[in-house]
C-alpha cells in the first residue's frame, strides 16, 4: 500500500491560502517527500503523518520554491529525534546547493545523504519500491519522477498442494526461490502465476511536456502533475515559463494512459483552479483539482485478481 | 510617524497557527524588516504593505527562524519591482550565510548590500531615523536593536515675528542653519525651544537578559521583546536555551522605562501565551501579548507639546 498527502499546490511563492506544491507518500510506515518549498513543513504538521519517519527527500530540480524549506524540514527531522540516515536525491547541482542551504542547519541527529541524479537512474526506496527519473525541460536541470511498487506473482498453492510440495518449502517458492526437495530441484516458477502489474505513480512538476514523458510514466496509477495555467489561452505563458496548462496535463496522461490525475503548482494569478477544471476533464476525465490535505492510498487489488 | 506590523510571534518554528516572530516597521513609506524566519512573507501578504518598499533588513542572528525566509522574500521585493538596493544588517557572518542562501536566489533585480555590525554601531534609516546595535548573549553572535526618530526643537515663530525676521528665513531656522539678514547674523537656536523626545523602539530577542540592555533601551517607546518562556518555572530552560520569561523581559522593560511592551517569540510549548500575561504584568502593567496583524502608530506628540 501507498499513501499519498498533498502537502501543497501552489507554484512560485507560498500564499496566504495556498502552501507550495510538495508531495508526501508513505510506503510501508516510511515517508518519501517530493519537493520542499518555503513553508512545507507547515501544512504537514496539520495532518499527523510526523517527521521521524522521513528516509527519502527527492527534489525536481532548484528553484526556491521546491527547495528553500529544506533547512526548516531537516531541524523538524531532528527535533523529532529521528537517528538513522536521510536520503536526498535531486538533479546535478543539488549537493552545492544543498549544502549552501545547510548553513543554517548545520548540526542535525542524523546524517544528510546526498544524491545527484540524472536521466534513467534508477533508486531504491522503502518497501521494495523503486524510483526512477528522466529529465525534463525547464530553465534549470530537472528531473520527473516516477515510484514503482512491484507485486510478486500469485503462489498457486491448490497446485503446490497437489504436487505434494510440503508447505515449509512454500515460502521460499512464493519469493522466486528454487527449492530442492529429496534431491529433486523444484524451479520457483512452477508454482507462481502470471505476472502481475504493481503500484505506480508519476511526480512531474515544473517541465514542459517532452516527447519521451508518457513513454516513461505508461501506465501509472496515479499522475501527479503541474498545471501551472489553467486557461488554454495562457499556452504561450506555459512555453515562455516551460510550465503546462491544464490541457497539456490532461494530454500527458491521456498519452502515458495513467489510471487518474491530480492537478497542482498552480500560477499565483490562478485564483480559482475549479473554474478551469473542464480544460483537462475534457482531455482526460478522471482529473482532480489538488488540494492541500488530499490524500489517497493505493493498494494491490485482492488477491485473487 | 513611525507604524509598526508584528507579523508573526513564534520561536523555534513555524506552525499552523503562529508565523516566526517578525516585526515589519514603515517610516515615511519605507519598510524596515527585523527577521525573516521560515514563511515570513505569508502573513506579510495579508497585511497589504506590500514588498517594493522595503530598503532595509535587520537580523538578530542567524539562526534558520530568523533568516531561512530570507530567499523567498528577496523573491518577492523583485517580484514587486524593486530596483533600489535593499541594506541587510546582521552580526558577524552575516555576509557568509546570507550569500549561501542567495544559491536559491541569485538574480534580482535590486543590489542586496549586506553590512556586518556589532557592538556599538549606528546606521541611518529613512527619515532621519537611526538604528543602533549591542550584542546580546545567545549561542551565536546576537544583536539587540534601537530605532531612534529624532525630532527636531519647536521654532519659536511667535518670538521670531516679534524680533521682525522675515518670514522667508523661518524654514532655515527651524532647520538650525544660522542666517544672515542685513549683515547681522541670526543664531537658529535663537528661536527654537528647548530640546525634545523623539520616538524610539527596542527590538530585542533570543537573548538573556544582559546587564547593559536596560541602559541601552532606556525611554523607549515601545519595546518589541521575546518571552519565550510564560511559566517562570521554566526559568532553567531560559538561563539554558539563552532566551527569557516573560518575567524576565517584564523586568528589563521596567528598568529600562520603556513606555510599553509587546511579548514575542513564544516556545512552541506555550500553547497559550495568554494563560502567563500575569507574570509580565505584575512587573510592567503595559505588557501586550503580541499576535500576527498586530500593529501600532507611534506618532510626536501634538507640536504644542
């Protein structure tokens, strides 16, 4: 299972009423943070999901507002006494800029790890997840991001059963291990049914739409996407800034076939997202305009799907 | 005419529903900032006073809840269009933290001038007002700040008219330029009463209570001063964090006579800073528990005065 807490929406400053675009997941008990703009750790101190349990901080790229709350973030970290490492991933620059903002955070409980990434990499997170990034097209180096939570296939035990495999072997086969039993060698996948597709999610923010996008997120679950401008009359703003609207949103999900879209990193002269919703519905229904505080969590269908 | 904005009250971090002790201040149109924790320009944007004015930045220290807003804010003073150079003072190493968080904001339209002081210094303010610092006993390096509004001695006209001087040398002599007229020459203090009390502001905060300080405030106006603690049996974490009780702060603006105070910069722990007013107004009656939108005119006397 994965949980998912939009922490905020906006793009460029934090308002009064809109905290900056960031994303909050939570894979097995373990907190992944996407972005980190000035102010983030304020909407997240609403909702309960703590500070301690944060290993994974990953940044699409340095602009301000995805980054200046990283000193606040890790002293929240600290003070909740958390001990073990962090990782923070970002795209090439992010160590001299991370330790610059570090200055003013220079002594914390735990120790700060960070990862220059860049196009195809791919990294671990909890839970056997997977992230992987490529890049984008904005002013300044970018990554989008994409988390993969593979699911194991079936253990067809009825036909184990059948085949006499005595059930303290089962275990072992279920995880793709090959067992021998009485000298006999018993292949994993004998007993392991079709593939099965996983959990997946998109975090793009702050790109143009490039060619290789809906390649790279074919699929997910669930699209987590800017929509800097929501008036398809604002395109040219979109190219001049390298943002989307609303549509291009829509687009890039309709393309890579995401199951649905959340909409976020809204332009400060977008006063009301709701009003310019019908720009993506009508490229891709199932769009939601994001809110600071909405959550959902996506888990593996029964096991017998 | 000196107006004064307490944009927000906290210590330590920024919460839901308590900003980072900030105090904006507006002599003759021009804004005075003194610390710019994380989220400052938040509650700034409510308040109307916009971002273009701003010429001057203070710092206490450099601690992340003073100085971690700063990049966002020197966002938004160019995204209003500011050209003129903006002057940021703060202690010792002020230069070297303030340049690392201008990673994340390195191209603005307006020249940032970034002036270390210490002990003793005074500065210029816009209108004639002026600034003075002493250091304060916190972790890091601290200073504790004086505005003071000089006003000038009332002109005499009544007298001046009396001894026939002309009306076009009466501006001058309010001045204190000394004139000439048919070959006699005219001492400006000849017709000025005698001297008055200008207005002045203490901004004092993360620091114990230092012997020298109630000399230095001495007659303030208002003193603008951190209770970080409302509980006096939180006494041992003031003299061990290096802040102070409300108390405490009581006592140093009783003996420094100031006119009123305004408590800020509250522990995380106190709830309710109300619950401990009593503390402080059993020592100095005039105590206000300060809250973000706070705001005061403090105004000369009428000129007959």
């Amino acid at each position: 299972m994965i949980d998912l807490l939009l922490l905020g929406t906006g793009g460029m400053m934090p308002m009064p009423n809109r905290w900056l675009s960031s994303l909050l997941m939570r894979i097995e008990g373990d907190l992944v943070l996407f972005d980190c703009g000035e102010g983030t750790q304020i909407p997240w101190q609403l909702y309960g999901w703590g500070f301690r349990r944060v290993g994974t901080i990953c940044l699409s790229h340095l602009h301000a507002d995805h980054v200046a709350g990283i000193p606040g973030l890790l002293h929240a970290i600290a003070n909740a006494g958390r001990q073990e490492p962090v990782t923070l991933f970002g795209p090439p620059g992010t160590v001299h800029v991370v330790q610059a903002l570090r200055e003013i955070a220079p002594v914390l409980g735990f120790e700060l790890r960070i990862r220059e990434i860049d196009d195809g990499v791919r990294f671990a997170l909890p839970g056997g997840a997977e992230g992987s990034v490529i890049r984008g097209d904005h002013a300044l180096p970018l990554l989008c991001y994409r988390i993969d939570m593979p699911r194991g296939r079936r253990f067809l035990a009825d036909e184990a059963a059948e085949a006499g495999i005595p059930q303290r072997f089962w275990s072992a086969l279920q995880k793709g291990t090959d067992v021998e039993i009485d000298g006999r060698r018993i292949p994993a996948g004998r007993f392991l049914g079709p593939e099965r597709k996983g959990l997946s999610i998109g975090f793009v923010t702050d790109t143009r739409p490039v060619p290789n996008l809906p390649g790279f997120l074919r699929g997910v679950d669930l699209l987590v996407c800017e929509g800097t401008y929501g008036d398809s009359a604002d395109q040219h703003k979109a190219i001049d800034k390298k943002h989307m609207t609303f549509a291009e949103a829509a687009t890039l999900a309709a393309d890579a076939q995401a199951g649905a879209l959340w909409l976020t990193h809204f332009s400060p002269a977008v006063n009301e997202p709701h009003e310019w919703l019908h720009n993506a519905t009508a490229i891709f229904p199932t769009t939601t305009i994001g809110y600071s505080g909405m959550e959902a969590s996506l888990a593996f269908p029964s096991d017998q799907d």
